[in-house]
C-alpha cells in the first residue's frame, strides 16, 4: 500500500473512533455555522481546558470546561464580521456567498477534532478517499486558524497531504516554515524567526550580554530558546541560565521553586521569557511568590501585553518589562459588531444533554448570556490578534477571488480544489485598510513588531510603545526616555558578567563563558584590536606600541646623518687628519735628503702615509644611509690601510734594534736581511696577509645594510652587519697582532740613540689604539643605537691620529722648528754619544 493510502487510512481509522466516542446529534449554535457557496473553516479557543488523565479516546467538551476564553472569543467575532464584510461587498467576490463552519479548540482532543470533521464531506463521518488526490474536494476550501504552534502544527500535517490551505492568525512557530513537511501552512503574523532577530537587537542595544533564558514547553518555546540561544551565541552574549517551564508546573510547586533559586544564583540581571500565556502565567506568580525583583525581563510577543499576564497580583513589583509585539491595528466596526450581537435575539439555545458525550464543540453558553454591561473587554491586544484573523479571511477571499475570475466583474462558480485555491492564495498582493498583504516563500507575511514598555505609573497597567522593527532592516528604532526602569536613579540597568576592560586590557577568559574574565594589560609591543578582545597582537616589524595600547605606531627610521653634530665633528677631525697627512707627505718630499726624514724610513714614509690616508678615506662611510658600496668599504679601507702603517712600523722599529744591537752579533743574518730587501718583503708579506683576511670577510661574511629592531622598540637603526661577522674580528685580531709587534719593537729600542729612539711617542699612539678599540667593544656589547657607528669612526680616528702624530708630529716638529738638529753632525754626535753608554756598560 502506498504512503498516501496509509495516511488516509489512518485518518479515516482516526475519525472513527472520534465518532465513535461522539454524541452523534448534538446541536450546535448557529453563530457556529453560516451557510454559503463556499465554506470557510475557523478554529479558535473559546475556551480553556486544562490537561487530564483520560482512559478512552475522547474529545474534550470545550463549553463544560467553565474556563471561557475571551481572547479567543474576539477571534471568533473577528472571523465572523470579516465574512459577513465580504458578504456584503461589490467589489470583493461579487454574486459568491461565503459561508462558515467554526469550531471551539479548546484542546488537543478538541483541535484533532475540528480537523477531521474539516477534511469530512458534511454529514458524513468519514474522509472520503479518492483515487487521485488532486481530485479531493471536502466542503471547507481553506481553514483559518488554529492560534497556538502545538495545535497549528497537528493541524498543518492532516491538512497538507491535501493540500488544504491553512491560514493561522497566531501560531508563529520556525518549525512551521519547512514547506516540505507543510506546504498548505500560510500565516499573518511574523514568523518567530523575525521575533528572535528582533530580541538580540534589543539585547545588543542596551548592551546586556548576560541573561538568562526561560522558556515554556512546547514547540512555541523549545524552538524558540532553541534559535535565541543559537542567536545571541553568535553575537557574543552569553547565557547563564536557561530552563523550561513544563505543562506539569504549578506556581511555587518545588519545580518552579528550584528554576527560581537556579534564576537568583545565575545573578543576570535580564531574563528573557519566550513562552505562550499560559506557562508564563504560572511562571511569574512563582516570581511573585519568590519575591525576586529589580530584574529587567524580555517578553515574546504572545505574554508581552496580554492582561493574561499583567494581572498576576503583585507583578507591578517584578522590575521593569519590555517586549516585542504585534503592532497595534484596528479592525475598523468589530467593537460595535460585538455590540450589536450582545443585543441580538438570539433565540433559545439548546445545550448539551447532561450525562451525553458530546463534543461537537460548536457551542458556546457564555456567549449567549453576554449583556451590554457584562461582554469581554476588546482590549489592544485581542484587538491586533483579531486583525490578523480579520486579515486571514480576506487573503482567502483574495485567493477564492483570483480563482473564480472575479476581475470581470462576476464570478463562476465552479468546484474548488483545495490546492488551486492554495496557489492563489500564496500569489495575493492587496491593501487592506493600508497594510499590504503579501506572503513570502515560506508563507510568512512581511510585518513588524513594536517594543513596548509596561508603565505601572498609573492606577492601572498600561505599556507604551518605545520604538518598532522593521522586516527589511536589521535596525531597532526605540526612544529610551519612554522607558521607566526600575531603581530610583531611573539608568539602564547593566547585565555583565564581568565589567569592560580599561583601554588596552586583554580578556583571560575564568571559567566557562567568554563573558566572564580578567583584565590583564597588553605588553610593550603589543597592541589590543577592538575586534578581538581576548588577545594582544603584536606589532608589525615596522610598527611599536607602548603598554596598554589600542594601535601600533610606525617606528622611527633612524642613522648618523651628515648633518648632526656629532658627524660635523668627526668629519672635521677626520678631514683635518687627511689634510695633515697630505701636507706631512709634501714636507717630507721636499726634506727627502735630510737625516730626519732618512732616519723615519726615507720613501718608506710616503708609503706609510699613504696608508693613512686609506685608512681616513674609509671613515666618510659611517655617515649617511648605509647602502651596500659603503659597508663594503669603510671597515675594509681601515683594516687594510693600518695594517700596511703597522707593518712598516714593525719593521722599521725592527730594523734600528737590530742595526743597532745585534748586527754585530749577526752580521750574516744582516747582511742577507739587506740583501734580500727584508723590510719590504715583510711588509708585502704583512699587508697581503691582511688583504686576504679583508677579501675572504668581504666575499663570505659580506657587510650589507641592515635594519635592527631589538633593542629601541621605539627606532629602526640602520647600519651594517660587519661588527657581527668572524671577518671583522679576525681582520681586527690581525691589526691588534701588529700593534702589539710594533709596541715590542719600539719598546726594545728606548735606549737607541736620542734621534732614534721613537719608544715613547709609539707606545703612546699604540696604548691609544688600543683603548680606543677596547672602548668601542665595551659600547657595542651594551648600546647598540644610532651613534654606535659614531663610536666606531672614533676609534678608528683615535687609531690613525695616534699613529700619525706619535710618528711623524716629532720629526715635522724637528724639520719645521728644530732645524739645528735636522743635520748630519747632530745625528753623528748622538750615534756617538750612544757608543760610548754601551762601551761604559
């Protein structure tokens, strides 16, 4: 069998026994029925009956349950105006009557009921099963109703495998908008989906991002918590509490007394309560009488100003309500209709025989024994709930009006098949009383909702609306001065787990949620991007930021410029080095025969000098922006050009020890030293060692400009990578070897001959030398900024004065001032002079 014949088998097993159990003929009050060309099912809780334990199958007999439902009752009235309006319309369904059947679901039992009886033929008690289903034709064409999802949803699965069209005015469960499971479900009013957009906007917009959530059982507000949860989860509030309210509960039971002290421990200070009226009745009287207050509480659409819930005793005292709610409409003549059938003679009304299973539920005592002075009061709620029923009927006519081609001016009157009509109603566009109906794919009409506000400063209850929604903007609209919050300082109440972090503070999360944390401070290079406040990000390389900071700054490029102070002065003294040593180098030419300059060397001098030149022609590297030629350059110049000034030191030092003591002693080492040009064979020797040394350092370990971070978190220092290089030191390490050679042989001549004897001017110029690098190796292990090349130059500077003034200043000395000892007979005398010392020693 297949699985459309399994349905209506079990429909049809499903009304039998309903029958079965059924009083058969029961009247019914004719308010309950209107005959006409088309018929219109409406299903409507006049009544209120509460669950109970049944043995057998049986339906509820609504008007014995003595709980009348006058919010159900303008629904019924709302329909019944609505028809009789299009009755009597020109314009709307010309020369086509339509007729109704209603029915009171004040139950589970009684909502199966009226649904069945719906898909029945009239008169009969059975669903008439026909072989193709397109061809399935019950007397109602379309069903206005049920008000709650839990009916709503029974309903909408019996009625979709015929594709029935259901019209709610009042179930706004998400669970109804899956088009597979019930594609005949249309409604007017918003789906919970837009409600639940709404309530995290107005969470955000008071900045509360630690609730609590308490919803009723059932579909309406299981799914609902379901999707809020899912909601404010994803923009970032968090939720400490949340529970359900079961159909069991009864007010101060010792369930509703453990979900109220779990409510007081979670210390939230908004709770938002997403239930139907008659579980958030039971709620706030447990509220009530838990005496739990200063509290700001979210309302859903179905309690937010439903009398229902403002006249629990004692409710004024809660805190502050807001809401979301249907916008207030007027069905303009429903209040006098209502009126008019108070004052109508309606008859005698027959009811139910005591004792018989009746359960038709077409039927409706009070109604009947209403006065003038004694009717339910049509408050704004009742009101906008009655407009959306109102607006049912007329996007059913709409439909029924397309179908039967009305536009002409005259309808034909042809069977109705439920889903032609279905089709034409999910197509209606028209204005009703300046609303626009139309419904979307899932059914859903486009509406918004108002947030409201009780205000208990009257008397009485009443709310004011502070602001509305729009169902084409994610934005709310609310003007808080409406808003009387509870406290005596009248401020928005705060709900947070933990206070905002100061400028700057990074969130450690304690605990389970991310709401609640500690404020730890962002560290010097970090920096806290409001996006994210759970973590300091560090800067960019480029970039700095002090403690506790909220942005990165760009760091400042800095290096020995030309023009700084320091540089003028460097670059003075090194140009005037250079300009000595020229002018050194032309004193000497011109004196070249003369004992002084023969004595210092002769032309070995101009080659000395040369290199000291080299060597101060290296120190214009330091300044400026480093770049590669200058890195290249400015150690290398150095280390080479004083090496070869070393090495000719050495070997001249050398040279007048050894003529002086201990040619005698080695005459054949002597002779073969001169013969063999030993001086200058050292230095090539020497100063090619020291070349190797600078080309190997220069091709392995290349200097290259680069940018330090490390140590100013504030700069970016440029300046070469030489002073960190096995190169450099090795080439530095050389020169030091030559230092400490040339102070040896200086030292070993102190008592040469007085025009001879250079110990102490060499000494001082390599002491010199050698404090200057030591002090430059001391600065750069402990700064490392941008006159750090500064101190290099001046060690180098220090290097290649010492050397030039502790060597050649006396012997320019002596051939600018002293000329009387620039001559032969003076150096004679003093070779002299000398002998005769160590003849006496």
């Amino acid at each position: 069998m297949s699985l459309w014949g399994v349905r209506l088998v079990g429909l049809q097993l499903s009304l039998s026994c309903c029958w079965a159990f059924s009083c058969h003929n029961t009247p019914s009050s004719p308010d309950f029925s209107l005959p006409g060309d088309y018929l219109l099912a409406g299903m409507f809780p006049l009544h209120s009956a509460l669950p109970e334990a049944r043995g057998r199958p049986m339906v509820t007999f609504c008007d014995r349950s003595n709980s009348f439902n006058g919010h159900g009752y303008h629904l019924f009235q709302a329909m019944r105006f609505s028809i009789e309006e299009i009755n009597n319309s020109t314009a709307l369904l010309p020369n086509v009557t339509l007729g109704y059947e209603l029915y009171d679901v004040c139950s589970d039992s009684a909502n199966m009921y009226a649904t069945l009886s719906i898909l029945s033929t009239l008169g009969r008690h059975y669903v008439e099963i026909q072989g193709d289903p397109a061809h399935f034709s019950p007397a109602m064409v379309a069903v206005i109703g049920p008000d709650i999802t839990k009916h709503a949803l029974t309903t909408a699965a019996l009625l979709s495998p015929f594709l029935v069209p259901l019209v709610s005015y009042g179930a706004s469960s998400m669970v109804l908008n899956a088009r597979r499971l019930y594609p005949s479900f249309l409604r007017t009013i918003s789906s919970d989906k837009h409600q639940v957009d709404i309530l995290v906007l107005l969470l955000q917009r008071f900045g509360w991002v630690w609730i609590s959530i308490v919803g009723g059982e059932g579909d309406y507000g299981e799914v609902g918590i379901q999707e809020l949860e899912y909601q404010v989860t994803r923009q970032g509030i968090c939720i400490a509490f949340r529970d359900i309210v079961p159909f069991s509960a009864r007010p101060g039971d010792e369930r509703m007394q453990s979900m109220i002290r779990c409510l007081v421990q979670a210390r939230t200070t908004v709770v938002v309560v997403y239930s139907g009226r008659q579980l958030a009745r039971v709620f706030f009287e447990s509220v009530v009488l838990a005496k739990l207050t200063a509290k700001v509480w979210i309302a859903t659409e179905d309690w937010a100003i439903s009398s229902h819930i403002n006249s629990v005793p004692g409710i004024q005292g809660i805190g502050t309500v807001l809401g979301v709610a249907i916008p207030h409409r007027h069905v303009p003549g429903l209040k006098e209709f209502e009126e008019a059938y108070v004052q109508a003679d309606k008859g005698v009304l027959r009811p139910c025989p005591q004792g018989s299973w009746c359960n038709s539920n077409q039927l409706c005592t009070e109604c009947w024994a209403f006065t003038a002075q004694a009717m339910p009061t049509l408050a704004e709620f009742s009101m906008s709930s009655a407009y959306n029923a109102y607006q049912a009927v007329y996007a059913v006519a709409h439909g029924l009006h397309q179908l039967l081609g009305c536009s002409s001016g005259a309808c034909s009157r042809g069977r109705v098949y439920p889903w032609q009509l279905l089709e034409q109603i999910r197509k209606v566009k028209f204005l009703l009383h300046k609303d626009a109906v139309t419904f979307n794919d899932d059914g859903n009409t486009l509406s918004n909702y108002d947030i409201i506000a009780w205000d208990w400063s009257g008397p009485n209850w009443n709310f004011r609306v502070i602001g509305s929604s729009s169902p084409f903007s994610v934005l709310l609209d609310i003007n808080t001065t409406k808003i009387r919050w509870h406290g005596n300082d009248n401020q928005v109440p705060t709900s947070v787990c933990s206070k905002d972090c100061p400028e700057g503070h990074q969130r450690v999360i304690t605990g389970f949620h991310h709401c609640c944390f500690e404020c730890v401070p962002c560290e010097a290079g970090t920096f806290l991007n409001r996006s994210d406040p759970y973590r300091c990000r560090p800067c960019g390389k480029e970039e700095w930021a002090p403690e506790r900071s909220q942005t990165c700054f760009p760091r400042t490029v800095v290096f020995l410029t030309w023009h700084e102070p320091v540089s003028l002065v460097l670059l003075a003294a090194n140009t005037l080095l250079l300009l000595l040593v020229a002018g050194t180098a032309g004193l000497f030419a011109w004196h070249l025969d003369t004992p002084v300059v023969r004595s210092a060397g002769g032309r070995l001098c101009f080659f000395m000098l040369g290199s000291l030149a080299g060597g101060t022609w290296g120190l214009y590297g330091f300044f400026g922006e480093p770049t590669l030629p200058t890195c290249l350059l400015r150690q290398g110049l150095f280390s080479l050009g004083f090496a070869i000034f070393l090495s000719c030191l050495t070997v001249r030092s050398f040279q007048l020890v050894f003529i002086f003591k201990f040619s005698a002693r080695l005459p054949t080492f002597f002779r073969a030293w001169v013969q063999n040009r030993g001086a200058g064979l050292f230095v090539m020797i020497s100063s090619t060692i020291q070349l190797l040394i600078c080309l190997i350092w220069l091709a392995v370990w290349t200097p290259l400009p680069t940018r330090e971070y490390k140590h100013f978190p504030q700069l970016v220092v440029l300046g070469c990578t030489e002073a960190n290089s096995l190169g450099f030191m090795l080439a530095v390490t050389y020169n030091g070897l030559l230092s400490i050679s040339a102070f040896a042989c200086s030292y070993l001549g102190k008592d040469l001959p007085e025009n001879y004897n250079e110990a102490k001017c060499v000494t001082f110029s390599l002491l010199l030398n050698f404090v200057s690098w030591i002090a430059f190796f001391t600065m750069a292990i402990v700064y490392q900024g941008k006159y750090l090349p500064a101190v290099n130059a001046l060690a180098m500077l220090s290097s290649l004065s010492g050397g030039f003034s502790g060597y050649f200043l006396p012997k320019c000395y002596v051939i600018l001032y002293r000329p009387d000892l620039n001559s032969t007979e003076h150096f004679q005398a003093s070779i002299q002079d000398y002998t005769r010392r160590c003849g006496s020693t």
